[in-house]
C-alpha cells in the first residue's frame, strides 16, 4: 500500500467512524478496494503478535452504497485468510456496533483484557490502554483455519 493509498485511507476510515491508529505501520497489513473513479470502497487489514499467532482484524469498512452485497464478509474473510497464511492461528477485533455481523462470520464474545494480553503491542489496543478506552471496548475472537469455516 502506497502512503497515497494510507492517506485515502485515512479519510475512508474516517468517514465510517474506524480507528485511525498505526495505519502506516509496517506491522499493519491493509488492503483497499477502489470503483472505476479510484474512489475507497472498502478496505480490510490485520496486525499480528510479535509471535504470529494471533490477529487483530481491523479496519474492515465499505462505503455506505455497496453494504448488503457480501463485501463486508469477502473482506473480513480476506484478511483472516491473509492472517492465517502469515501464521496466525486465532483472530480478534474490537467491534461495538457491529457484533451480529462477525458472528456471522464465526465470532465470539471474548474477554477484551484477553485480547489486550494477546495483542499487547497493536496499535489499536495500546491506544485503547493508554487512553482508557478499552475498558468501553467490545472484543471477539475466532480460530483460523480451514476447519474453522
């Protein structure tokens, strides 16, 4: 991903309300998808633990005019396929407003101070730590693999 493309990003992300943190990173594995006009509309990514077994799913969005045609599932299972294929063996994200679409795609409830043990060095949840936000997070987490579809 280009530093055009993260600044794209950047406003995308933006627009639907999606933490901002550590997208330039290059822990953090981002993809875009872009209409004929080279316009965002979605975008998937994961960081992994510094022992590759776990994933924070993050920054998966699509604009407001394409949800409800599967582009938000065939981005999600993108990136955990992508996880899973860089080594990872469980995935997490946080998600307050859009649980009944990751159980959907095979997630659970899960303990956020887990994820935070699991994942302590994600941008996303060192921002959560240090700015007392993770206490109001929601977290979830599935195993990866093919036997986990």
């Amino acid at each position: 991903m280009s530093l055009d493309d993260v600044d794209d990003l950047r406003g995308f992300l933006r627009d639907v309300d999606l933490t901002l943190a550590g997208l330039d990173e290059p822990t953090v594995q981002l993809w875009v998808e872009r209409n004929a006009d080279d316009d965002i509309i979605g975008s998937t990514g994961f960081e992994l633990s510094a022992d590759r077994k776990h994933a924070l799913i993050r920054s998966v969005a699509v604009a407001p005019q394409h949800r409800a045609a599967g582009a938000g599932s065939r981005l999600a299972r993108y990136a955990m396929d992508q996880a899973y294929a860089a080594g990872a063996t469980r995935a997490w994200l946080f998600s307050r407003r859009s649980g009944p679409f990751w159980q959907k795609l095979g997630f659970m409830s899960a303990d956020r101070d887990e994820l935070a043990a699991a994942l302590p060095d994600a941008h996303q949840v060192r921002l959560f730590v240090e700015s007392g936000q993770l206490e109001r997070e929601v977290a979830w987490s599935r195993t990866l693999g093919s036997d986990a579809r």
